[in-house]
C-alpha cells in the first residue's frame, strides 16, 4: 500500500463562530513534551488551570475544570450528573443550541418542558420567571449566547429568579466566556459550560465548566444515596449513567487525592493554560472592548455595503455577525469562492436558517483588525463577482472608520 | 492579582502505561494552524485518517474514527450505544480494567455477569466459552491486555466461539493497538477501542475505535424502532443515553453527509494522522519487533539486577513489565527519587497490587533501547540509595546483551 502523505494544513482566515484561529504562543505551549498525569509538574498544572479558569469565569467556584472532550461533552456531563429519571427540567430555546440542551435533558430521562421563542428574538426574562413559577422544574437550562440566530440572553433576572424559587441555573456559555462578559456567580448560575474553541481560542477538545455547592451537593447526595440503597434496581436509578462524564468522579480526579479516573489529555490542557494565560494578560475588559470594536467595525462595513443583519438589533451576541443572503443569491457560492480566492471561511447556517444567512464570527484569536479588513474586502469581491448589487469599495472605508474613532464604537 | 507563569514542562523519560513520550514530529503536526470542522482540507484529513485507522487496526471496517474522550470515552460510546436496559452482558475480568468495563456496562443498564480470574493470571479460552453457552448474553466485553496486571488475554478462539454464537464482540484494546499484534478482523472482533496515549503515541485525548456492520445493524434498528415508536416512554426505552456518545450520531458526521454533530478536535486529529502515519511508515511487523526487542532488554536487566517479575509469563503483556518490588522497599520513595534524580516515570499499581509491584511501560515511543538502559542505569543506583541488596552493574550488561543478540530476544 502506497505511504501515506505528510500532513499539510493551509493557512486560513477563520470568521466563523468555530473552531477559530489560535495564538501561535498557544500552539508553542501545546508542542512541549507530554508529563506523566500524576507527575507534580503536571498536577501543578491542572491546579494552575482551575485558578485561572476561575478567574475567566468570573467565579468563586471550587470547581472550576475542563472535561476531556468538545463543548457538549461538558454540557453533557453537567446535565447528566444533575438530572435524574423524571427530573422536571424547563428549557426556554430560542436556537438550535436550545435544542441541543434539550435533546441532552430528554436522553438523561428527564421531564422537559421546551419553550421556544422566534429565532432571531431571545426571551422576555419576566416570561421565564412566570414559566418558572408555574413548572417548578429541578434545573432551568439555557444558552447564554446561540451562534445560530446571533443573539445573546440576559440572564441576571433570571439566575436571580431561579435562587430564590431554589431552581439550579444551568447555562451553556459555550460562545460567550472571554468574548463577553459572562459573570457566573454575579448572575446566580449554579453549573455553566465553555468550550474551549471559541473566544478562548484554544483548539476544539475540552469544555471547561464551574459549577457551585448547590450542584456538588446533588452529586453528593446522589453517591450516598446510591451507596446506601440495598437493590441493585434502585441504586441504578439514582446513579449517575455515565462513567466517563460523572461529575463527582471527575472533582475526585481534580481534587488533591487524584483519584484515578481518565488519563488528562495532556498536550490540549498545555493549550488550555496558556490559552487562559493570554486571556488574563490581555486582561478581560480590555479583551471584551476589542470584541466589541472589531464587531462594530464588521457591522459598519456590512451595512456599508448595503447588507443587512438578521434578528433583533438589542440582542445581538457580539461574537456572531448573521448577515441575510440577498435574494436569489446561492449563500454556499459565495462562501465557497471566499475560502477558494481568498482562504477566508464564513459559516453557513442551520434548519430554517439555511440559505437565508451567512454568520460571521469575531471571536478569539481571529477577532482581529486585519481578518475584519479582509473579510469584507473578500466578501465584497466575491458578491461582485456574483453580480451582487452593493455599494463598492464602501465597506472597508467604514470599517477603517471604526478603527479610526474607537470611541464611537465602543 | 499576579499574572501567570509561562508554561514550563521539564523533559521526561516516561516508563509508565501511558501517557507516554511522543514522537516530536506529531508535536509538529499538532502546531498546524486551525483548520474550520468543514473546510475541505480538514474533511479530507478525516477520511485520511479512517483509512490509515483501519491498517493499523487491521481491518476492513468501513467505520473507523476515533471518539473525542480519553480511551475510556470510546470504551463509553461502544457500550452505550450496543447495550440496552436489561441486555445480559458477560465480562472475564483479568484486572482493574475489566472492572471498568463492568462499572459502564452496569451505569448503562446492563445486567451484567462478571467473571473474575486471580490477578496475573488470564482466562482459558473454553472456560469463557463455557459461560458463553450458559449465559447467552447479547454482549462479551473483554479488556485485551491489563495494564493493571500485565496480562494479555488470547482472544482468537473466543472471538469465533462468539461469532458462532452470536454474540457482539466487544474489546478494550486500549493497551496493545501498534505495540504487539490485534488483529480485529481475524479474531472476530465486533468492535475494538484503542487509545492514543500508550503505544500509538499520540497525546491523550482521543479514543479511535472500529465496529463492523453486525454492530451497525444494532445501532440502526435502535434508531429506526426509536423513530417508529409513538409512546415517548418507549422511545427514550431503546435511545441510546448518550448523545455525545451516540454511535449513530457520530458515523454521520464521520460519513460524506457530515451530519453535525460535534466540532471535531482539530489539533488532536493532526496527531492522531500523523502518528498513525508514523506507525505505517515504520511498518506493523517492525514496531511489533522493536516492542518485543525492548521488552526482552527490560526484562533481562531486571532479572539480571535480581529482581523478579509478577504474574503468569505465558501470557505476559508484552508493553508492560511488572516487576515485584523487594520485601522491605517503600515503592512510592524508590519512583520518586527516580522521577527527581533521573528524571525517569515508572508506575505504581493499583488496588491489591498496590506497593507490591512496579509497572514499567513499553510502549511507542518511549519503548527505546536509549530509554530502557537509562531506566535500568537509574533503577540500579535508586535501590543502591535505598539500600536493597542486588546485583550491581548487572542489569544494564544484560540488556546490551539483548541488543547486541537480537536474534536471541525476538
């Protein structure tokens, strides 16, 4: 059989909402040679990592780790390891996201209660509490940012709700954590997911999490529950159904008496550290304002163009641009000439979305002044070349022009 | 608050069953930049790496992709998407690793029958059969070669008695994938986890794993009686639990329709191709050859310096030498003056064995003649320190004997 060929990987400008570019510095990190996971320099490296981790996600948390596998495996383990057979859990969605966490809660046995809103709108915060007061689910679960509509929930009225009617607040902030401010114990969310290939620019592979007294007691409870029930029929009702993503069993492993569980993926934790270590000496505010430009700067060219932006203005998620297809345009033409001429990629959309808009993301390592420039620069080419009526050579000058008065954009 | 240290990771000689040292040419390809999960380029990389996953797996599998997790997350995936609430599974346990695949069986509702053997001894192959006959289970989950203890389990015979009984298959081969032969087809294996952080070299974080069209049919009737069913009781009866480990789910997303599921964890899949191509290019038969020659080294200075090996030496795991560790000694003070004197990773042991035996790993990359003396040199003068009685200078004349007579050793 012929020898396979030495991988080659292209250089591209990422603008899509992930996985995006990463700080070479990240990938430096990633190429030092791999530590035994009881080895103290390595441990002291997953300890490092929760301190960091709760400085990004703004929490008090003890708890505060990356599982071992992509953003749903995070969401995953926190659903799993909080939700038992039966469990109401209430599940406003207004993406696909939403639907994500609610195929998760249906697989765990629990009891769901979806409420949708139109995609492009988030929900009324005084809606969900009414919602909230009349299901008096276990766990109200919700995407704080849903890449496929663009917009952004606020959650502080609800987090504060769900305290006070004892409800566990779980929040998938999948695409929000170090792109926009996230505060996770300010807003009362007892268990919230990342991932890392996001705004924390580090390649796809671990879902950070945190998750607060409130969750480590039903994990708590759940282990000496089960250990203390004589039937084998019983006890498996109670037990968590996943090995591999048991919460208790996990905070075990990252807990000074290292009980063995997985072998920590070395080399994506490397990443990880350093990831968060660039995160907190570019500083969170000041990371937040320079998503916050870029993204002004990339709307103003859009618009310059004579593009428009889908869904509701007051909620955009500043990480995610969705800009409507113009009639009788083939969106995946467009995108496809974009990564052929220019090696630039935009993202597609998903369900009822299709076709209908492209999504471009600012988020990371790729949210950056020079792939804003060349985004709309490509963009723009490659509309004319699908004879796109736009207004030519208008988009980059509105962009620079944000570039320019930083503070009308911010 | 003060800013982070820089990542520093000190240069190890890893001994240990994983995770062990790396290949700096994966390094390499794992700093690639970031490629978008449906950039073609990335898409081909997927289908590069299911084609060099089934020759190193030996086998003609049309599936073959690894599952984003550490090796057990495969273990997971395979078992929760075979097994149902209620399907009998048996499971010859040789060691803490057929207790793994126990404890997941059990969490996935499985009535599961476990048969144990003393530790450092393996199963005879009539015997499981046996059970086989008695039990009639859906599922015989087997681990292939123990870490724990050493051993490696002959599975050929077993695999054709399930075969004719109709029983799935199932093997954790986590320890043995490109370090000595499994040979998934000719043994009848339905469906076979591996890991990459033992002897493909690759960091941890990924579990490839190959299932055949007999476990396909189950994965495809779960779906399609789950689809037909109007009751959501008994649907969610036959769903499979998991959704980030649902089979089905991810053979779309590894097929040409690319189904979303996940976002593919980019870095690690330019690892994971680059060792499997580092594997292929040194060639099956060679890497079994080097595996075996580097054991016998190790293995000849050991019992040179007058220490003695744990278990039964016919069915010795040729990756992993247990070595017993002298009447008297403190195991944990003998590594750890390794580990800061020389650098140099063995392994404790786990359970019964624990501060009874040392486990010395050989595997992929860490398994050279360059490694083996230096650990041999090392172990040499840290008993010396600890004022145990053994054949000074011995051992690692005995091990250049081996190398300097390799037709002797293989």
């Amino acid at each position: 059989m012929e020898p396979a060929n030495q991988l080659h990987v292209p250089i591209r400008t990422i603008m899509t909402p992930g996985p995006v570019e990463v700080d070479p510095r990240v990938l430096q990190a990633m190429s030092s040679s791999i530590l035994g996971q009881f080895d103290p320099n390595f441990t002291s490296i997953m300890n490092e990592t929760m301190v960091l981790l709760r400085r990004v996600l703004e929490t008090e948390n003890h708890w505060a780790f990356p599982v071992d596998g992509t953003s749903r495996a995070g969401i995953e383990a926190m659903l799993c390891s909080v939700i038992e057979e039966g469990d109401k859990v209430l599940i406003p969605s207004f993406g696909r996201f939403g639907g994500l966490l609610t195929e998760i809660a249906e697989r765990c046995g629990a009891d769901v209660y979806v409420t949708h809103c139109e995609w492009g709108q988030v929900f009324e915060p005084q809606d969900v509490i009414k919602q909230l007061k009349k299901i008096q689910p276990k766990v109200l679960a919700m995407v704080h940012g849903d890449t496929s509509t663009g917009r952004m929930q606020p959650l502080e009225e609800i987090g504060n709700a769900c305290r006070e009617l004892d409800v566990i607040f779980v929040v998938d902030a999948v695409a929000t954590v170090a792109g926009t401010p996230v505060k996770t114990d300010e807003w009362k969310i007892d268990g919230l997911i990342t991932g890392t290939q996001k705004c924390l620019s580090v390649p796809a592979g671990m879902a950070p999490l945190t998750y607060n007294h409130r969750i480590e007691e039903i994990l708590q409870e759940r282990k000496s529950i089960e250990r203390g029930l004589n039937s084998e029929k019983h006890r498996s009702s109670r037990r968590i159904r996943s090995n591999y993503f048991d919460l208790s069993q996990l905070q075990d492993y990252w807990s000074p008496t290292r009980l063995n569980h997985h072998t920590e993926a070395t080399t994506m934790l490397y990443g990880l550290y350093e990831g968060l270590r660039l995160i907190l000496e570019e500083g969170l505010e000041q990371r937040f304002q320079r998503h916050r430009l870029n993204e002004k700067a990339l709307v103003a060219g859009v618009q310059a163009m004579g593009l428009s932006l889908f869904g509701n203005e007051q909620w955009k998620l500043p990480t995610v641009t969705c800009v409507r297809i113009p009639e009788g345009v083939d969106g995946d033409s467009v995108r496809a000439m974009l990564l052929n001429e220019f090696a630039i990629e935009i993202a597609s959309s998903f369900g009822s979305l299709h076709g209908k808009i492209w999504r471009i993301g600012t988020m990371g390592y790729s949210c950056q002044k020079r792939n804003v420039l060349l985004t709309l620069a490509g963009l723009e080419a490659v509309l004319i070349r699908h004879k796109v009526n736009i207004h030519s050579g208008e988009a980059v000058q509105a962009a620079l022009d944000v570039y320019q008065n930083k503070s009308l954009a911010v």
